[in-house]
C-alpha cells in the first residue's frame, strides 16, 4: 500500500467539480419548481463556498444570503459573512437571533452551552425556512461530508435543507473548491469554527483536525478499507475505533425518521423513489 493512497483518495478536480454542482443546483431547484435559493452566511467556508455556487448557478439576483448573529457571535464572523455578500453580490439580509433564543433560556437559566448552541442552530434553521417562504427559493445545505458522517452537527438545525450541493464533499476538499472558486482570502485561512461560543474550534471541540480525520474518512468509507488495513497503513487503532463508532451511533441523523412497519409499503422502507420520481 503506498503512503499517498489517501492523499490520491482526497484529490479532486476542481473544475469538473463546480461543473457538476453549477448543474445540480439549477437542475434540482428547477425541477421542484424553484428559481431561487436562500443560503445561511456564517463567514465560513463551507456557507461561503456554497453562496458561491448559488450565485454562479442561479445568478446573484437569485440568491438570497442571510446572516443570523447570536450576541456570542465574533466581529470577525460578522465581517467576513459581509465579505462573502459583497463579493459575490447577491441579495442579503441580517436576522439577528439573541432577542428569540434569550426569551427561550430564561425560562431555564441552567441550560448547558450545547443546548444553547443547538438551539442557535435550529432557530437559525426556522429563520433560513420562513425566508424560503417568503423570497420564493428553496434552502440549500452547507455540511460536508466529514461533518455529515462525523454527526457534527445539529438534527433540523444546520444539517436540514431541501438540497446540499457539498454534502459528498470532505472538509479539506472543500478548501480546494474554495481556491478555485475565488473565496475571499480571510475565510481561507481562518480557523473552522461554528462561533457556537467564545473560542470555540471544531477541530478543538472533536479533538482531531479535519486534515487527520479525512485522510482516514477517506480510505473507511469511500475505498471501504478494513481495521486491519487501517492499522497497518499507520493510523492508531484507537483513532480508527473512535472514528467508526461516530459514524455508527449518528446514523439517525443521516437518514429519515425510522418508521415502526405496520403496512406492505412504508415510508424509507418500502415506498422508496428516486427524488426525481415523476419528472
């Protein structure tokens, strides 16, 4: 086995890449019936690399970008979101959400700051759908694949959407694509963090960085690599194990409800189409 096999795994082109995705995001919008998306800013590089996308698929007037700070919420955060906005000249707003989710937690003062922060995604979330109603466009995802296999992430909150373009993405192929597409400089080389609190990292919260993380992402899942291989090729064991059980115990958030089967033909199970069906 060669020492760049998961190197190898993780190069993309770039170029066919954004082809691909400039026609998937048209074609799925299109198809529901949609001209129109609407985009969670956030100043980082997985929102700012799909704005991209939008804007070069759909075209600027098409794109609606919304920015939602909680009061936690870093003037960098706020400075590089409006930087993406101005350099891609789409339609934006600011939606500020301290005043909804205060209101929420005063009736439970104790509450942790993962709570906090689960529910500053999920009411970022409410925000993102309402403004889908009103602009007309349907809401586009912004996990990646390492995130999205991870479980980094909050269930209806930041992993919902109608349609994510760089969900078959991993994190440290998205800042190529990033590179290609001409995202702003800062947002490159800022740290990846969700701003979820003060100082708050996600490589520091999952306790690996993406770089470590993808490398053997790659080779478990895509080149479906045994343990042993794993092993051999040079990663810890512990990691491996650590690594797989994430992805084993968040699969519910990869996947629709479980429905208990009552009939011939349930939902996910039995009564399964493609998302095109009928078209």
């Amino acid at each position: 086995m060669e020492r760049d096999a998961a190197q190898a795994a993780l190069d993309i082109n770039p170029e066919l890449v954004t082809s691909i995705l400039d026609r998937f995001i048209s074609t799925e919008l299109y198809r529901a019936g949609f001209r129109r998306a609407v985009v969670g800013v956030s100043g980082g590089i997985d929102s700012s690399v799909v704005a991209t996308l939008a804007a070069r698929a759909l075209g600027p007037d098409n794109v609606l970008a919304v920015t939602m700070p909680y009061k936690t919420s870093s003037e960098a955060t706020r400075r590089d979101a409006q930087t993406v906005i101005e350099h891609l000249g789409v339609r934006s707003l600011d939606v500020p959400i301290t005043e909804s989710v205060d209101a929420y937690f005063r009736r439970f003062p104790d509450a942790s700051r993962l709570r906090l922060a689960n529910k500053c995604a999920r009411e970022r979330m409410t925000v993102l759908y309402d403004q889908s109603a009103a602009f007309e466009g349907l809401v586009l995802g912004t996990s990646n694949k390492s995130e999205l296999l991870l479980g980094y992430g909050t269930q209806y909150g930041d992993l919902a959407s109608a349609v994510n373009p760089v969900g078959d993405l991993y994190k440290t192929q998205i800042y190529r694509l990033a590179e290609y597409l001409g995202v702003p400089e800062p947002i490159l080389k800022k740290p990846p963090t969700g701003d979820l609190w003060v100082g708050q990292t996600d490589e520091g919260e999952l306790g690996f960085t993406y770089a470590e993380v993808d490398r053997l992402l790659v080779l478990m899942v895509d080149c479906r690599w045994r343990r042993a291989e794993l092993v051999e090729f040079g990663f810890d064991p512990q990691f491996v194990d650590h690594v797989a059980e994430l992805i084993r115990r968040n699969h519910y958030k990869r996947r629709m409800p479980v429905i208990a089967k009552l009939s011939s033909r349930t939902m996910d199970c039995d009564f399964r189409y493609a998302r095109d069906w009928g078209t």
